[in-house]
C-alpha cells in the first residue's frame, strides 16, 4: 500500500504569482481558496516569524478543500536558542496558539533550525522528547529541517528514528542532504527553480523528483539521495509533504502543479 503524496508551495500570499499563478479577477482574499483548488498542500511560513491569530487557522481550515493539508514551520522562538532543552515552553505556547484548530488539515510541523547550529546529540535529543506525539486528541506528525554539515551522521539519523521524527530533504540546496526514512512519512522542500525554465524546473528534473516522491509513497528509498545508515524498505509506504521552495520563487506554483501531474500520470 503505497502513502499519500501531497505537493505545494510555501505560503499562498506573494505579489509576482499575481497574473501569473493566480489569474487576473482572483482577489487576494480569494487566493488561498484557489492555490487549495490547484495543489493539495502549502506549507506556512508566517508561523515561523510570529503568533497567527486562531480565527485564521479556522479560516484556512473552512476555505479549503476537504482533502487539503497545512504544514506550519514552527516559532523560531522554540528553535532560534543555544539551549534547545529549555523550548518546552515556547512549543507549548505554539501548540495551543489556535494550530490544532485546523483538525485534520493539520498537517506535519516542521522545526527549521539556522545553519549555525551544529549537532549536539545530548541537547538534541532533550529537544525530541519535548515533541508532543499528540495533542488535543489529535497526532502530531514532527520534522526537523537541520542545516549544518554536522547533522549528517548515523547519529543523528538513529535519533531522530528514535523519536520517530522525520528529517527534512534538503533537495537542490546549498544545505546537506539527509534522505533517510526516520519516520512514516518524508517531508522533502526542493529549491532549485530557475528563471529561465518555463515550469519552475526542467523536465528531467521534474521527472526525477515525481519518481522519487512515487518511491517515498512505496516505502522504498529515493534515488540518487544521499543516506547515513542502510534503507529499511517499509511495506505500508509513507506519506510523502513535497514543497517547491525558494529558488526562483515566481516558478514554483509550476513547479509544484507539474509534479502534481507527473504523480497522476502513474
């Protein structure tokens, strides 16, 4: 049985997609209503960077489709610290800031580190189990998006498995990539869209990250991706959260609508 692969973009809320992306008489509050009706998840930023009022998470939740997703990167406040073993606080705060309001559109929440911070497996793994594996009834699926070279090891590849807490693709990136299967899903950001590729990335490139999110889905480990440890095949498969990141942002709804296709296609 193969997982779910939902695909999208960061965010819904950027001017250039106007024209572009969104059609002209889409009004801006009408912009999440059709970015939902063209991808099957987003990834929100705007939860990094600050506290969003309840009433929105209730919005988002009535204005999308019923098989619609939200990811949310979590407060940098939890995650921004020398200590991390001390973020219980900021987490909690987060978690009942109006997030689990979105019910079963709530999708994974991605705890986004800064380059600069280096793997400390003792302060690391305080950080873990400060993860909730469930709250208001409802299970909370966890990714981390670490950015430093020193994360790629085994060792932090059995941590993060421990906790069963997936660890974040870094695809087309500047930052290592860390492929292994921690958790039963994969949460993949992929940021190599360029200006001069009509959708995003070209077609070899969208044909390849469309295989690799069919892998993922099956259990099996993605091609060409680096692994710290040996692929355990998983038979039920796991979800897949594919979001086209960064790079020549104005591209990426193509991007993210063309994979779309690709995963249908099969």
């Amino acid at each position: 049985m193969a997982g779910k692969i939902r695909i999208g973009v960061g965010g819904w809320t950027f001017a250039p997609w106007r024209g572009t992306f969104f059609p002209k008489g889409v009004t801006q509050k009408q912009e999440l209503a059709y970015a939902s009706a063209h991808l099957t998840s987003i990834e929100v930023n705007g939860t990094y960077y600050g506290t969003i009022k309840r009433d929105s998470f209730r919005a988002w939740r009535d204005e999308t489709p019923d098989d619609f997703v939200f990811s949310l990167k979590a407060p940098r406040f939890a995650t921004n610290r020398r200590v991390l073993a001390v973020a219980g606080d900021s987490i909690a705060r987060f978690l009942d800031s109006g997030v689990l309001d979105l019910g079963d559109k709530l999708g994974p929440i991605n705890w986004q580190f800064m380059p600069t911070k280096k793997f400390d497996a003792e302060d690391f793994a305080a950080f873990l189990a400060l993860l909730p594996k469930s709250a208001g009834g409802k299970k909370l699926r966890h990714a981390v998006e670490v950015r430093h070279e020193s994360f790629a090891c085994a060792e932090f590849v059995k941590l993060a498995a421990s906790h069963k807490v997936a660890i974040a693709v870094e695809g087309d990136s500047r930052f290592p990539i860390i492929a292994d299967a921690t958790a039963d899903f994969i949460y993949a950001r992929i940021m190599g869209t360029g200006e001069n590729e009509a959708l995003g990335y070209g077609k070899k490139a969208l044909d390849l990250w469309a295989k690799r999110a069919r892998q993922w889905a099956k259990g099996e480990g993605a091609e060409g991706l680096p692994m710290q440890l040996p692929f355990k095949p998983r038979k039920s498969g796991r979800d897949v959260f594919l979001y086209v990141i960064s790079g020549h942002k104005e591209k990426n709804p193509a991007a993210a609508m063309a994979l779309i296709e690709r995963v249908k296609e099969v």
